[in-house]
C-alpha cells in the first residue's frame, strides 16, 4: 500500500485501506505498546488524505469511524457510522462495524440488531457479525443459544469465537467442550496472551470485560 500510494497518490482507497492498517496495528500493539498512539496518528494521516481525495469514501470513512472508537473518541466514531450508513443503509459492513462498536461498548439493545441486519444483508457472514450476538445472549444466561451464535462464528475460526465456545460449553457443564475450545484459542495471538487487554484495546466497556473474563476464569477452572 505504501508504494501503491507513492505511484498514484490520488488513489483514495489505497490510502484509505493503508489508515486501516496502521489502526489495526494500533488496537493490536503489532509494532509494540510504546508504538500505539504513532499507529493512531498515522492511520488518522492516511485516512484524511484519502477523504480529502474523496470526501464520501466509505472505505475511508468507515477506518476513520473505526479509528475514532479506538482512540476513545465515540462520538466522533457514531457521527461518522451513522454518515456511512446514511450513503448505503443495506451496506451489510457498515452495519456490522457500527453495530459491533455499539455492542463491544455494552449497547447491546442497539448495537445486536444491527449486526443482525448485516447478518441477513450477507451471503457468507464473517465470523466478527456474530461475536457480539454471542455475547448478548452470554450476558442474558441463554447459554445455549450463545453456543449455536458461536459455533456459526467458528466456521470462520477465531479466538474470539473459541473464547466464546469454551465460556459456553463451561456454562453448561460441557468440561471437554470448554478444554477443547480453549487449546483452540491459545493459538491466536494477542487474544491468548492478554484476553482483557484485547478487549479494552478494541474499547470493550468494563460490563463487557469483566463478564467475559468471569466467564473464562469458569471455562479455565
């Protein structure tokens, strides 16, 4: 990306998706902790190039929106979510990434039926739409429910998804289940290294950090 937008610096996507990156490494600490706010400044300075080239790329909008959330600045990160929603409300990854970000924060009574609406809107959904599904119906006590949520997710493996599957499969007494998912989930990174740290990083309210680490201290013991 960096040499695509040196050769065509009036490429608006290929700025956009180089902002993407350097948020991604940011909220994953890619290039180290004392790195991350370097990430965020430079994921801001890609993206600001790519709207100045075209000021309704929701591409561009979409990692400016994300990159707000993580930086703590959600009500930038809403007026922005909403304006892409706004340009193409049956975009099933503008309704995802909004919704995700209204869940991860513990609003869950908007933030749900959102991704269920990118869910409908999608051919083959990706395993993050239903995360936060998941995790509504783990806050709720429908255990079960919350397994099937996950295991949809895990078609398209994550950690995310086997944190889920093995909080669930404890829940319900599934002991093997819980142990299976767990060796599962130690082979992603950062999410086995630092579960709670991972969370805050993608801007997890307390509510939602503290249920999920509870839940896994059940599935661990």
């Amino acid at each position: 990306l960096n040499e695509a937008v040196q050769r065509d610096p009036e490429y608006s996507d290929a700025w956009a998706m180089l902002g993407w990156l350097h948020a991604h490494a940011g909220r994953n600490a890619y290039t180290g902790a004392d790195d991350t706010q370097k990430e965020f400044a430079k994921a801001l300075e890609a993206i600001s190039r790519a709207i100045k080239l075209q000021p309704n790329n929701p591409l561009a909008l979409k990692a400016l929106a994300a990159t707000y959330h993580y930086l703590g600045r959600y009500e930038e990160s809403d007026r922005i979510g909403l304006q892409v929603i706004g340009l193409n409300p049956n975009d099933p990854d503008a309704l995802g990434q909004f919704g995700w970000r209204l869940a991860i924060r513990g609003n869950f009574s908007e933030g749900v039926p959102m991704l269920k609406r990118a869910i409908e809107r999608s051919m083959s959904p990706p395993a993050w739409y239903f995360h936060f599904v998941s995790v509504d119906l783990y806050m709720k006590g429908q255990y079960e429910q919350m397994l099937r949520v996950a295991e949809q997710a895990a078609l398209s493996d994550t950690g995310f998804s086997q944190l889920l599957i093995a909080i669930a499969n404890a829940e319900l007494g599934h002991r093997g289940a819980a142990e299976a998912a767990l060796k599962r989930m130690s082979q992603h990174e950062p999410l086995a290294r630092d579960p709670a740290g991972f969370l805050r990083r993608n801007g997890a309210a307390d509510q939602v950090v503290d249920a999920l680490m509870a839940g896994l201290r059940k599935a661990r013991s």
